[in-house]
C-alpha cells in the first residue's frame, strides 16, 4: 500500500501535509508522535473513514477512493471500540463474518482459548484488557492484508501483554500482515516493530527501520578527562542525557570517525549502549533539551 502526498485538514487546520509512506507485507511498523500529531488523522484516512484534502492511497496500484471494496483489505481498529458493548462476543463475530469474506473462525475460536476469554458473554461485561485482547483477536483473525492498529494494548497485564506480542510476532511472519501500530509506550513498539515513523507538526519527521538505525548510529556513554567537553562532540551527536560527567550521546551518522575522534580524547569513560526508540523520540520530539552545560 502506498499512501501518496496525503494531506488533511480539520476544521481549517492543516494536521498533515504531503504524507507519503509505503506499508509493506509482513512488516510491523510503528507511528509514533506526540498527543495531537495526527496519528489516529492517518489511520482514519487510510481506512476510508475521512478523505484526503490532497493525494492518494494507492493498493496495488489502485486508487482506494475509486476502488472502495479494497478497504475489505483493510482493518482499523480503534482506540475506542464501545459501540460494541451491548453486544455478545458472538454477535460480534457474526457482523465481522459478514463483512470480511477472510474472517478465520478457527483462529479466533483457538486465539479465545490461547488467551483464555469466554465467547458467551456479552463485550460489556469484559475488563477493559481483556475487552482490548478481545479486539486484537477479532482484528488479526479477520486475516486482512493492513491492519492499523491504535493504542491497541491499553489496559493488558504485563503477562497479557508479553503473549500478545509475541503472538502478533509470529502471526506477521505467518500470514504476511502489514501492520500499521500507534502506541506510546515506546518500550512495547521495541518490541515488535520493524521500522518506526515518527510524526511532528504536519510532516513525517523520521521514517527508519530499527536494524539500520542498529547498524549505523551508535549511543555511547562517555567521561572525559576534564570538565571540557571537545568541540566536535557537541556539534556531531546528540545529548540524551547526563548524569554529573558522564554524557548519554546519540550518533547517527558517520559513527567510526566519531569514535576514532572521541578515543583519541582518551576518555576515562567509553560504554556503546544499545539504542531504543525512546531515544530517538527524545532526541527529535522532546521540547526539553538536555544542555552540555560544564561543570
Ligand atoms: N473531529 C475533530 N474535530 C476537531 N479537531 C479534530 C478532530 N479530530 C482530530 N482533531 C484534531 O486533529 C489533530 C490530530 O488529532 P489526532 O487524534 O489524529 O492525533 P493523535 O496523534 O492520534 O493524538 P493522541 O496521541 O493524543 O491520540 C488534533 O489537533 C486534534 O485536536
């Protein structure tokens, strides 16, 4: 799927501008930006829900909007799902069924047994994890091509949560999903995600996979010597964070010559650290920057 040049604006506000971004099958990536960026705007829009003021959303070549039976490929699952709560887990599956020719039945009923959640109930009387759980199975056993899924794992314990991701992890590979995740729990998107786009003001400000980002930036704990921090440090990485002496830097590009640059300070500290999206989200979204201020 490819969303091309997208824009929108709601009630006279532009909240995104010349969007452009491919969904791939079997990929899992990850839309994060801070609250009111437009990610649940972007969602709505790939799913037909809202039209795009400027541009397209291409499925294999074709236009969504003149090709509406393309969004049965498609499945939205929202923030919010409770119009659903009067309703029995049962009659939920039968709307579903109607809908979405793929639904896998069988699936659902083994995911309802995996994550042990009763069918006779009516969605009210589940909490508000297990109604969350409930609305991931129903959503990856209708077995569509691009599920969008919005802050999908509010409310799950931490036990829930760790199966989920793991499950969401095999059945990506399994059925070659596309899965388009908002959430901002940074540390759970790690966990699964591929690649991460990242949304400021109108515009995507980022769009990586995190092994490239893994094979070519470099985070580094340093102390130096002196309380002078060299030049080149503060104009060639990023400050993540300091504690006392030692700095938490970000390098993202050109990492080697940094490093042959930073050794030949002789630092009495050197420590590479594994990079996280949190990092990268503090970096480029954080109003508070963090100062080299010497001491
Ligand atoms: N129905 C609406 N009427 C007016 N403004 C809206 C409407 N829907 C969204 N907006 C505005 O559009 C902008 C983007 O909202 P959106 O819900 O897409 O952000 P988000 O990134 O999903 O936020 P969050 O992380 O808080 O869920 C916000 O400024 C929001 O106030």
């Amino acid at each position: 799927m490819i969303i091309e040049n997208v824009s929108k604006k709601i009630e006279g506000n532009l909240v995104l501008e010349n969007i452009t971004l491919e969904l791939k099958p079997g990929e899992i990536t990850a839309l994060i930006g801070r609250n009111g960026v437009g990610k649940t705007t972007l969602f709505s829009l790939i799913a037909g829900l809202y039209l795009a003021d400027e541009g397209r959303v291409l499925m294999d070549g074709a236009d969504l909007r003149k090709n509406p039976a393309l969004k049965k490929h498609i499945f939205f699952l929202q923030d919010n799902m409770n119009y659903f709560n009067p309703y029995s887990v049962k009659s939920v599956v039968k709307i579903y069924k109607n809908v979405y020719a793929t639904f896998d039945e069988a699936f659902f009923d083994s995911l309802m047994e995996r994550f042990e959640l009763p069918k006779n109930v009516k969605v009210l009387t589940f909490s508000k994890g297990r109604k969350a759980l409930f609305f991931m199975i129903l959503a990856f056993a209708l077995d569509v091509r691009y599920l969008l899924l919005d802050e999908p794992m509010e409310g799950l314990d931490v036990i829930v949560k760790k199966q989920l991701l793991q499950f969401i992890l095999e059945t990506v590979v399994e059925r070659h999903t596309s899965v388009l995740i908002a959430s901002h729990r940074l540390d759970e998107l790690e966990m699964v995600a591929d690649r991460v786009v990242v949304l400021k003001g109108t515009k995507i400000e980022l769009d990586y996979y995190l092994e490239t980002l893994r094979d070519t930036a470099l985070k580094i704990q340093v102390a130096f010597k002196t309380k002078r921090v060299p030049p080149f440090v503060k104009q060639e990485s990023q400050l993540l964070s300091r504690d006392g002496r030692i700095f938490t830097l970000l390098i993202t590009s050109q990492a080697d010559e940094f490093v042959n640059k930073l050794k030949a300070e002789e630092p009495i500290l050197y420590q590479e650290m594994a990079i996280t999206i949190e990092d990268i989200f503090r970096v480029r979204l954080a109003d508070d920057k963090v100062d080299y201020y010497e001491i």
